[in-house]
C-alpha cells in the first residue's frame, strides 16, 4: 500500500493525553492502521465515528493532532522537522559552509 502512516506515533500521543494508557493506545493504534489498510485509506481519512469505535476517547481534536503541519511543528528539537529546528539547522549549516566557500553567501 502507498501510505506509509507518519501520524502513526502521533495518533498514540493523542490518546495518551486524553487518559488511554500508553500500551492500550498503541493496540489501538495498531488496529486503526491495519483498518487503514484493509480499506486502502489513510488514518486522517477514516470519519471521527469510525475512530470512535476504535477509540471512545477520540474527539473531534484529532484531526488537528494528527495533520502532518502539526506534527512537523511538534518536533522543534536538534534536528527535527519543526520550523525552528529547520531554521536553526539551515543557520548551522550556513555558518559551517560560509568558511570554505570563501565567505560567500552559502
């Protein structure tokens, strides 16, 4: 199948804060991509009822945690894909390179 589930982990992180324990998030989680890919979907595809049965906890906020901006911008550490961490790695990396180009503009 052609998706590769990225929000995965993020889908459990969700869960766990809304009071799943962390071991029944993840069976949840299991369950919801192997659903994803019995009907050739993504995880943010499946309608909120469907997350539902999974998942009684799941409310209409999932969307939100689960969209790819989000978890892009969740993950703001040394070398994530957070806009910090993308503009904090871009400036590294211009001041590595500015020295051996000669200190021209990287």
């Amino acid at each position: 199948i052609e998706y590769g589930y990225l929000n995965a982990t993020d889908l459990a992180d969700y869960l766990v804060r809304k009071g799943v324990p962390f071991r029944r998030a993840h069976e949840i989680v299991g369950r919801t991509v192997l659903l994803c890919d019995r009907e050739g979907c993504r995880i943010e595809d499946l309608p909120l009822e469907r997350l539902q049965e999974l998942a009684p906890e799941v409310e209409g906020d999932v969307y939100e945690a689960i969209g790819y901006e989000q978890i892009l911008a969740a993950r703001n550490a040394v070398g994530g894909t957070g806009p910090e961490a993308v503009a904090s790695g871009l400036e590294r990396a211009r001041s590595f390179l500015q020295p051996l180009l000669g200190g021209a503009d990287a």
